[in-house]
C-alpha cells in the first residue's frame, strides 16, 4: 500500500493503582501474552481519550492503520443517496441506495456460507438465472441488520424491499440487488427502508461516495474506497469501489461487502469471469480472524457510459487495462480490511515461497496468518518464529524440515531448518515495533508461492466482540 496511515498511534499514560488494580493488572499480564507490548511507550499502546473517533459505532477509535477516503470523481450511470433508516440506536446513516441507468450490468461473488443470508439468496439466485445480470437497476444496502438465520420471513422482507424499489425506479423485482450487514438472527424490518424512499430518491447524486462509504459500516472505524482508470479500445474508462469489513474477516470470503461500478460496457458473463480471477488473490486473501460470515457480497455493475466498445468475450485482448485496473482497486479494498480490523495495531503481509503447490501455498499462508499464537505475538512485537514453525508443520501440507527459513522483513530468523547464525535479537525487536511487517517462509518443497495479508491479535478485539450486539 502506497498510502500510509494518517491517524496518530496513541499513547498510554501511566496512573496510580489501587491494591485490587495492581491484583488485576497483574492477572491480566499473567493470562495475556502481549499485555506487556501495550505499555510499551514506543509500543502499541490501547486507544486512549485523544484518539480521534470512528464515524460508525460509538465507542470506537479509528484505527492507526487507517487511510484517508481517497477522491472518487462521479461515474457515469450510477447516483447514489444515503439515509437513516434506524437500524441502529445512535444517529447515524444506516441506508444506502444506488440507482442505475439502463442495460446495466451485474455479476456477484457471495459467501460460501452454509447459513447464507436472505440478500445473499436474492442476489445470487437471480444473478444466476437465465440472462441474469442483463439489467440491473439498483442496491439497495443497509447497515445494522444481516437478515440472516430469519427463514421465511427474512425472505418475505428482502423480497418486499426489492418489491417496493422496483415501483418507485420502474424496473422489475429482479433488478435490484439487496446486500445487508450487522446482528444475525433479526428479520429486517424492511418498512424503515421503504419509509426513506422518497428522501432517498431525492437526494440521488453522483458524487456520494464517501457518503455511501460510511453508511454501510458496522464496526469499521473509517470508510474504504477505492478508484483507477483504464483503457478499452483506447477509450477511457473508470473503475471505483467501496467496501466495509473489520470482523470475521477469512475467505471465502469475509465479512465483507465491497460494491465497485465502472463505467465499462461488459457482459455479465465477462464480468463474473473477471471477478472470480481476481477475488482470489483480494478478497480471499486477507484475513482478520479466521471466521467467515453468513453476508459476504461482492457486486461489481457496469454501466456502459463510457462509450467503450462492448465486451462480451471473456478472452477479449481489450481487457487487459481493465483487468489490472479492477484488481488494483479490488486488492486496495481488501488492504483497507485489513488495516481497520477489530483492534488491529499491525498490518502484516505473509508470503510462503517454495512450496509444492500454489493451493499448498495459500493454506500454508493463511495457517501463519489465521494463528492466534502467531498474531498475539505480532501484537506484542515478538518476532517468535518457533509459532511460525508450529502454524507451518500443523498443515501436513509438504514441508522440508531441513530446507524451513524464515524471514521478518530483511532479518532472517531461521535458515536451513534451524535458527539463523546471524540472528541480531536488538535488530528484529526494532523492526518488530513498525506498523507493517512482512513474514516471508520458504517451504523448501517446490515453487509455488502465495501471499496472505492480516493483521495482530490485541485485547481491543475481544472488547469490540464482547459488545456486538449493544
């Protein structure tokens, strides 16, 4: 990531203790292994009373690995508008709509979930239907109810929300994409959506990306964005995209939704084509704590107004630009997952090399990344590689014992299967300290690599979990 954190790491300012304080101080170092990292002054420290607060959930500080909003110009055949619908207690906006011109496209990449969500059947079932994705006119998105694990009635609610947008923008039911995000197990009331609908209407713009960006946070401290251009046939054409996610963040996919349009012509056979290719190494490659949610949506919709030339084979040469300019903005998004994950002070990049297969890679990667062992050492500036060795041999994926090396940024831990001669433990604690470590492992069983971004394991994670629901 080229752009760096602006938000300043808070400090933790020393106080007096009673008896029982210093009782329960003491248990808690005891019982927490990177209690000590928090008091570090040069440290991560736990957020404190001058760190700046999150847009989202009250309570929560931004995170020090935050990023600003990046300038997201207007795309040609989308308007957006956000609204309160009250799905939440504290004044907040909690509704998003995006409306599109017509002969939009859509395709979705959607949760493996067993207990999948009411939106998430909707929208795969009618993007799966013949000619599904020809004509998509809206999204609907709200914050603070999944509607999921609701059965029937869930089902009702997100058919007679989709119902009641198409009447007001004049297309069909099968048109308007739903996506939802909070507390499982609550059928969505969909008559606080419907009630909004006239304010919502009138206040569709073009330029309401941050908007949209924070309306459909959960427990996200800042909102994520992303945009780039490309080329279609020496036409110019954008891509732009927001998501949220912060918790139960792991393939496939996360607890994520991300909504990107471009103003590309493309068929939805091409499109779904192209984010299969790309999720993979994105989305389906960061995770925060290895659970994944019952809600996860990816929807990407073109609407044509470019005057590009059509796409409409997946193959096609003049997709090349394109291709990278989706994947830089789809790798970006999942980047930002990352760096505001519940509690998160350390955005960690782990990358296995020489491994048998590339799917042995990715499932050697993401056991390093998905450790708690690991994650709870990074969060106490611990370059302990004898976890990394345990989450590497705990696979049964391929391995050669005697070839293992392990490297913390430049500074290399082990080698040859054994602690490395030049180990320099005042080097590796200093670099331990930055807010962004790479952790690179050689197999020493073939070529093949794979790469997994997640963040450390704090206290402040536990705290934000413990009180999802109030």
């Amino acid at each position: 990531m080229s752009r760096k954190p602006t938000p300043p790491r808070p400090t933790r300012t020393p106080s007096k203790a009673s008896t029982g304080q210093k009782l329960e101080h003491a248990l808690e170092k005891a019982l927490d292994p990177f209690a000590t990292a928090l008091k570090r002054a040069t440290g991560v420290a736990a957020p404190s009373a001058a760190a700046p607060a999150a847009p989202g959930k009250p309570g929560l500080d931004v995170s020090p690995l935050a990023v600003p909003f990046p300038a997201i110009a207007p795309i040609g055949g989308v308007e957006i508008a956000t609204a309160r619908a009250g799905f939440y207690k504290h004044k907040r906006q909690d509704l998003t709509v995006f409306r599109f011109a017509p002969g939009t496209t859509c395709a979705g990449v959607f949760t493996r979930h067993k207990v999948g969500s009411a939106p998430v059947d909707w929208c795969r079932r009618h993007l799966e239907a013949d000619r599904g994705g020809e004509d998509v006119r809206a999204l609907v998105v709200n914050a603070g109810c999944a509607n999921a694990f609701t059965g029937k009635a869930g089902a009702d609610a997100a058919r007679r929300t989709a119902s009641e947008v198409a009447k007001r923008f004049g297309c069909r039911q099968r048109d308007v994409m739903l996506a939802s995000t909070g507390v499982i197990g609550v059928v969505l009331d969909e008559k606080k959506i419907v009630a909004r609908l006239p304010d919502i209407e009138a206040a569709l713009h073009a330029d309401r990306w941050a908007e949209a960006g924070q309306a459909i946070m959960t427990t996200d401290t800042f909102p994520k964005g992303s945009a780039a251009e490309a080329e279609i046939d020496g036409v110019k054409v954008r891509v732009a995209g927001i998501a949220k996610g912060s918790g139960m963040i792991a393939p496939d996919m996360a607890t994520m939704l991300a909504f990107i349009v471009t103003d590309a012509a493309i068929a939805p056979p091409v499109l779904r084509a192209l984010l299969n290719v790309h999720v993979r190494t994105t989305f389906n490659s960061v995770t925060v704590d290895g659970d994944t949610s019952t809600n996860d949506t990816a929807l990407i919709f073109a609407t044509g107004a470019s005057g590009a030339p059509r796409i409409g084979r997946v193959g096609d040469r003049r997709l090349k630009s394109f291709s990278a300019a989706l994947d830089k903005v789809m790798l970006d998004l999942a980047h930002q997952l990352v760096r505001d994950g519940e509690g998160a002070t350390k955005f960690v990049k782990v990358t296995v090399d020489g491994a048998a297969s590339p799917a042995s890679a990715r499932k050697l990667a993401k056991s390093i990344a998905d450790s708690p062992l690991v994650k709870t050492a990074i969060a106490g500036e611990d370059a302990n590689w004898g976890r990394i060795v345990m989450a590497v041999g705990k696979t049964e994926e391929p391995v050669d014992r005697d070839r293992l090396a392990i490297r913390f940024g430049p500074h290399v831990a082990a080698i040859d299967g054994a602690p490395s001669p030049t180990y320099d433990e005042a080097k590796m604690s200093a670099y331990m300290k930055r807010s962004e470590i790479d952790i690179t492992v050689d197999v020493g069983s073939g070529r093949a690599s794979a790469t997994v971004w997640t963040c450390d394991l704090t206290k402040r994670y536990i705290e934000i979990n413990g009180d999802y629901r109030s």
